[in-house]
C-alpha cells in the first residue's frame, strides 16, 4: 500500500499517513516506522526521476564512483538530494542484483544496467526532455542471464506440471521421503535441511500454513535467484506447490527484491498461465481439494528482509525486524501460523529431486553438501555469470572457468562470507568448507583489500535493522574504527580494540547479520595481518639522546650487563 | 510445567511460563537487563542478559525456562561483553549522569556501576537529538533515549493506548510521539499513564517531579540495582537466603563458576584511577 503511495506521490505524505492511520486503526507511529525503515519508502518527496546507483563494491571496480559524480555533474544534482526543481533524485544503494552487467542503478525502481558515459549523456538529455521511462531506449533497461556453465540442474530437461504429476503419482509422504534422502539443504545460506523443515510445518496442528518463496536475494554479489525467476520461474513456483502439497497449505508468497521489480509484470504472466493451465487455483492437476495460489509481494529495500522471521515481519506489514527465536517461524510464521520459507534455488531444486528421486541428487556433491549450487560470479574475471558446480568443487577450478588470473583473493559467500587469500584456492564450495549463498566475487592483484572491507562494513552498518545494541552501535562503530586504522591514523591498540569489537558485535547480536558484520574485518585480519599493521601510525618522536648510550658508564661501574641493566625509549 | 534450572551453579526454580531472568530474579540471582520489565511481554533487544544456556548464546528474558537449562550468566567473557554492551548505550546517546535529574533512579547508570564501567571506551557519537518538552507534565529528552521499546509497550499493553514508536533504521533509530505533529502534547498521553513513568533512563521524565527525592537518598544510592531488582523478587516468593547449589555432575565441564556476586568480575578490571592522588 505504502508503495503505492509512494508511487502516486513520490513520498509518503503526511495527508496520506493520516488517512492509512484512521482507515487501517493502526497507529501513525507503525506507518511512520515502516516508511523510515524501508530504503525505498520516503517522508520527503523525491524526484520524478528517482535514480540509485548501485555501491557494490563491483560496480565500484568497474568505475562506478567516477561515473555516479559524472551523473550529478550532468544532472546537477548532490548525491543524496532532489534538485530544487523536483525533477530527478540521486543516491547511492546496496548492491542491486546486476553485479554481472555493472555499474548498474535503478530509475524509478527499474534496473539499469551496463552504465557508461555514453549512455549517462542520453539518460541526462532524456530527463531533461521529461521522457517517459517507456520512451526510454530498451536497450538499458535489458538484464542479461548469461549461463556460463550448467549443470545438474539447469541441464534438466523440465514439462511445466511434471514434478506435481510425480508427486501425485509417488505419493506426498513418500516425495518427502526422496527430498529426506537427497539431503537437500536451503540454499539461503543458512543451509537447513529442508525436508525436517517440511516436515516439522506439515505436523503443526495450527492452520493454515503458508509457503513463502525468500526472493529478497540482497547479498552483495548474488543473482542467481534473478536468473532463476526470469528463465526457470516455472520450476521454481512448481517447487512452491509441491511443498504446499506436503505441508498442506493453499497460500503460497513470493517475496520479490524491489530491485527486482523489472521482473514483477512476466512473473505475474507466469503465475496466470500456470492458473489456466491448472497447476495454480483449485483442484491442481485435477486432484480435489487440493488449492493453492501465489501472491507476489515487493521488498521495498531493506537486506534484513533476507532473513526469514525479517521477511515475515516485512510481510505483514512491519519493518522488518528479526523475531525472538524461539519459536521458529516453521511454527510460528506468517500472520503467526506455521510457515515454510525457503530460497528461490531450494524449491527449483526441489522440483527436480520430486522429478527424478533423492538418490539422483545425493550422488552428486559431497557427504554433507549434496547436489550443485548456482553461483553468481562477478569481479576480475573474464566471464561474469552464472555457474553451476557439484558441491566439493576447488575455488581454483570455478577461477580457471570464469577467467580469472591474477587473483588476489575471492570473496566467497557476499559479504557475511569468507574472504579466502590467494593462498587458499585448493579449499572447496561446501557448507562443511566455504559455504555460500551463491556470491562469489573474483579480485585481482591490483585491488585495494582495504576498500573492499570497508565496503562490506559500511554496508552492514547502512543495513542493520537497528533492533539490538551490539549491532546498531556496534556495527557504526567497526566502520569508525576501521576507517581510522585504514586512513593511517590507529595504533597498536586500535587494532587489537578492532579485534576485539568484531568478537562483541559477532557474539552478542539478534540476528545472523550481526553475526556476519564483522567476518570482512576478521577474516581479511586472519589472512593479510600484515597489511593491518602496516596502517597503523608508527611512532612519531625521535629520541633526542641514546638514553641505553648514557647508561653505559653506570653499567660499567655496577659491572652489570644483563637485561635490566638495559632501557629502552622506544617499544620495539 | 515446573522444575529446576543451573545459573551460575546455584539451582533455580522455575514455574510455568518463567523466562529465564525471571526464574532468576525470583531466587534472588540478578541477571543485568534493560529494556525487560517484570510483567511486561519479553522483547530481547539491550542484549545485556545475554548468557550462555547449555552453551548456546541466547538472552535470558525472552528464552523460556526448562528443565535442565545450565545457564552461565557470571562468566569474566559475558561480564566484559556487558560492559562493552553498556558502554556502546552511553556512547550512542548523549548521557551527562552529573547533571541529570534522573541520576541514582536511572537504571542505566546503575547498571553502569554494576558492570564497573569506568569510563565510555568508545568514541562518542555525538548525536544531534532534540528535546520535546511540549507537554504541560511529561518531558521527552531524546538524548537519553536507548530504544529500550518500554514506553511502547507500556502504552500499548497498560495504558490501552499507542502514544509511542520505534522508527529508523540501524543507528538512526529514534522514538517518535503517535501525534498529528510528532509533539508529546498532541498526543493523548496523560501523566498518570504508566508509560510516562516507565523509562528506565532519563528520557521520558514526570516534570516538576526531578527532586522530589534528593540526591543520595535515591534507590540506587545505597543498594545496587543487583539487590534492588531481586529484592521484590525475593519477598514474592519467600525464597529461602542461602541458594541450593546445582548437581555438581552438571557443572562438570563448565566453565569456573562463581557465587554470583561481581567479585569475580572486578578481579579481572583494571583498579579505578585514584582521583585524588592522579596527576
């Protein structure tokens, strides 16, 4: 709703708040809440043309800080402001989903991608002339998916209705049984099994349950769920209904990033089709009493939102705060009733274990991380795009595909994963080794790594909800701290004061995002300690006399020469 | 369901529907909290009763007591988080202890001293908030605000009303007033209303009510918020003085424990700078 308004009025306006406040009975406060809490929901209007840019740290490296100050030059707009005409807007966002075709942004909500001089000069002139976006060249808005490498998955042939078919056919228990044996894991991240999470919600007494699709894919460098929803999205709302099926709910949610909206329209042509070719609605595939539909609902610019109790809040309505756990939200979900939510690449694989059986997935990967996993691969690299490997698969061998020599490092995972050195590329892509949502993003040697470490760090601090003291502070802080060490102000004891604030922030926060906060600083700290020490300010006096020098006569008349007979001015 | 949980070594018992913190304070052992209020729902967001429970990090007022729950609260790892934790509130806000009217009453400072904070470590922030003293006998001074969520709850929960919110995001957090104009004295808030009286700082204040009691016979002035917060506790449920220690076989692997008094803690910070003698 408040997008809407937002969308009319280019702001919440105070008129509208009062209105929302008397016809919903909720408090303006709740409106207000959710409207700060949101990137993309504002109190103040902006401008006709709404323009963020992408600060992913590989929009950077592609030269994205040059080329947002080109913009405000040529727009003659500050970065952060509405030109006093109320024509245009500008600002900095988190990553958009489009790390492949970078620099990217978004206009009015809707992705641009491959940004360059040349076409920020037509995209100046275009608001100039007050353009419709439609008159706009299509060629800017296009989002390419180039499937570099597929694999287990995407290789497989698929007929809309042939997983539902199977599970029909199979038996519900018993395609629950082959999810059980293939060992599937979410691909969220977090790597639950997911059919103990089936499970536990298709035996809660409460009704009704709900299926939610987690397609808030905000992770710094992942955008293999985008690919998915544009070209497997079929598989992926087939994955939805057979999971409604198991756990016996007719309510089905698909949590769409904002900076997703480009693909909002052919996903809902998607769900119709699906609905007239009754795979959707009442009695699926011809089987009584078995309903289920989906909803697409918008994120509205907000990381947390990831995170599934987040999600949920987000969903009714709220900002979106992590809940207290327990109890989990398999219980106590969506509008406080059991809820499945699982990630965009878990109900696409699952579509193809109901297919073709557990066995079939569990041979692939290793013990503990079975099947294969789609990464989304950006930075210094020749060949951008998507991947998909077998779990157990060597860092160097995903590099040698992409094209990446020269690596300095790869961060595996976004920005809560793991930066591993150059040294490391024999470790592996498994929850057990290198664990990782799909993120995988390539540096070379010519890299800064401090740049990247202050990238994730401000992000964290700019997507902390807030809600808890270790990480609303505690995040802001680490970005502080870390900027005085890398601008050469610190000494030893900032490091170690470093150090220690990422332990405080990691243990004691709400959520999995405080949690991660500070794995940039620790694990760039545990693989390149070096270039941590070589920041700090090293001391700045030069003795006016060899203090030791002076002791020499009394050391030679006590006839003393160890240790203590020594002084030191300056600590070694 | 009722039975017996471990804090620190000493068994506690629960009953039916007890959180943690308050099978704790009900037996007399005081686990630090801040934005958790006896009768009020658990909310878990001050992080200072964080504690260790079968050794997973969880915070003692929103997790539920259980049977054979070993709980460490008092370990030198926990404490010095607790520190660090309150120092982090007092650097975000702007908190002046000496000149503050709610100074001895402020549950803030009395955790401070509890947790023998001696100074803010962190930079301070300096945040630019503003002061609402629109109302004729309610004062709001943002500065001291710590997003503790009670005032919200209490409005909602006690009073039957909505008078106070919690927007932002991340550090930009701030307490907003449910009024046509943001201003407290739009709002329907009455002085007799408990959220006006709930705050466990300085921020939400009674005006012409600052002095009523005098410095130093104020509640923290001669019992530590250790006492003051069980003491109640304690008479409810006529727990007996002396604590029964837990099974020793459950300790049995854990971390040193201690008597649950701050002892242990104080051991392991540095002594407090002597003012007089300092240079």
């Amino acid at each position: 709703m408040l997008r809407a308004v937002q969308a009319q009025y280019l702001h919440i306006p105070q008129a509208a708040i009062e209105q929302l406040a008397a016809a919903l009975h909720i408090p303006r406060t709740q409106i207000i809440a959710v409207a700060e809490f949101y990137s993309f929901l504002h109190l103040t209007p902006q401008g006709r043309y709404d323009i963020h840019i992408s600060d992913s740290i590989t929009d950077r490296m592609l030269g994205k800080e040059k080329l947002l100050n080109y913009l405000s030059e040529k727009l003659n707009v500050k970065v952060g402001q509405v030109r006093a005409d109320g024509l245009v807007s500008l600002n900095n966002t988190s990553c958009t989903g489009m790390c492949d075709q970078g620099p990217a942004g978004l206009v009015n909500g809707y992705a641009l991608t491959h940004l360059d001089y040349a076409r920020i000069d037509v995209i100046a002139k275009l608001i100039e002339q007050q353009a419709p976006l439609t008159d706009w060249p299509a060629e800017f808005f296009a989002v390419d998916e180039p499937i570099r490498k597929p694999g287990l998955l995407l290789n497989q042939p698929f007929n809309n209705g042939a997983a539902i078919a199977a599970t029909f056919a199979r038996g519900l228990a018993e395609t629950l049984a082959e999810v059980d044996c293939s060992n599937l894991r979410g691909r969220g991240g977090a790597g639950f099994k997911t059919a103990l999470k089936w499970r536990t919600c298709s035996v809660q007494a409460a009704t009704p349950h709900y299926v939610i699709c987690n397609a808030d894919e905000g992770e710094p460098g992942t955008f293999k769920d985008r690919m998915l929803l544009d070209l497997y999205a079929d598989q992926v709302f087939e994955g939805m209904t057979l999971c409604a099926a198991i756990i016996g709910s007719d309510q089905g949610l698909l949590y769409l990033r904002a900076e997703y909206l480009f693909l909002y329209e052919q996903l809902q042509r998607v769900l119709q089709r699906r609905r007239d070719s009754g795979l959707l609605g009442r009695n699926i595939h011809g089987r009584p009493g078995f309903d289920f539909d989906i909803e697409i609902r918008m994120g509205a610019g907000a990381y947390i939102c990831g995170e599934a109790s987040a999600q949920i809040e987000s969903l009714e309505g709220k900002p979106g705060i992590p809940r207290v756990k327990p109890p989990n939200s398999v219980i106590c979900g969506y509008q406080r009733k059991p809820t499945v939510v699982d990630n965009v690449e878990t109900f696409f694989a699952a579509t193809h274990i109901a297919i073709q059986g557990g066995q079939w997935f569990a041979e692939v990967g290793t013990a503990q991380s079975t099947g294969s996993k789609l990464l989304s691969i950006s930075g210094d690299c020749a060949r951008p795009g998507i991947y998909e490997y077998p779990f157990g698969t060597p860092i160097e061998d995903i590099l040698r595909d992409c094209g990446a020599d020269d690596v300095m490092g790869v961060q595996v995972g976004g920005p809560s994963g793991t930066f591993i050195s150059n040294r490391e590329l024999q470790r592996r892509v498994a929850f057990e080794d290198l664990s990782t949502a799909g993120s995988f993003m390539v540096f070379n040697s010519s890299r800064n790594i401090f740049d990247i470490v202050q990238n994730f760090t401000d992000f964290f601090a700019h997507e902390s909800c807030g809600f808890c003291t270790p990480c609303r502070v505690g995040t802001t802080l680490l970005k502080n701290q870390l900027r005085k060490i890398v601008e050469g102000n610190g000494a030893a004891v900032d490091l170690e004061e470093l150090s220690e604030l990422c332990l405080i922030v990691k243990n004691n926060s709400h959520c999995g995002l405080g949690d991660s906060a500070a794995n940039p600083i620790l694990s760039t700290l545990a693989s390149h300690p070096e270039l941590y020490l070589n920041q700090l300010k090293q001391s700045s006096f030069t003795p006016g006399f060899d203090l030791d020098a002076t002791l020499a006569v009394a050391r030679r008349m006590a006839e003393r020469d160890d240790d203590a007979a020594h002084l030191s001015q300056v600590e070694n | 369901m009722s039975g017996t949980l471990c804090i620190d070594g000493i068994a506690v018992p629960f009953s039916d529907g007890q959180t943690i913190i308050e099978a704790a304070r009900s037996a007399g052992v005081y686990i630090p909290y801040l934005c958790h209020r006896p009768g009020y729902a658990p909310y878990g967001s001050c992080k200072l009763c964080t504690v260790k429970v079968n050794g997973r990090t969880n915070t003692a007022c929103t997790l539920p007591a259980a049977d054979g729950q070993t709980v460490i609260s008092n370990s030198p790892d926990l404490q010095h988080d607790r520190q660090r934790i309150t120092q982090m509130l007092f650097v975000e806000g702007n908190h002046f202890c000496p000149s503050c009217e709610k100074s001895g009453n402020c549950q803030l400072q009395a955790v401070a001293y509890h947790q023998n904070m001696l100074d803010n470590h962190y930079p301070h922030f300096y945040a630019q908030r503003e002061l609402d003293a629109s109302h004729p006998d309610i004062l709001i001074d943002h500065d001291r605000c710590i997003f503790c969520n009670l005032c919200v709850r209490a409005s909602k929960e006690k009073d039957g009303k909505e008078v106070f919110g919690i927007a932002g995001r991340g550090i930009h957090k701030r307490l907003i007033v449910n009024s046509p104009s943001g201003k407290l004295k739009d709002s329907d808030i009455s002085v007799d209303d408990e959220a006006a009286h709930v705050c466990p700082t300085g921020a939400i204040l009674v005006k012409r009510s600052a002095y009523l009691a005098p410095i130093g016979e104020r509640i923290y002035d001669h019992h530590p918020i250790s006492e003051v917060a069980c003491e109640k506790a304690v008479l409810d449920t006529q727990a007996a003085k002396g604590h029964a220690s837990c099974d020793q076989a459950q300790l049995a692997g854990q971390v040193p424990q201690n008597s649950g008094s701050d002892s242990h803690y104080a051991a392991s910070m540095p002594p407090a700078p002597d003012i007089k003698h300092g240079r």
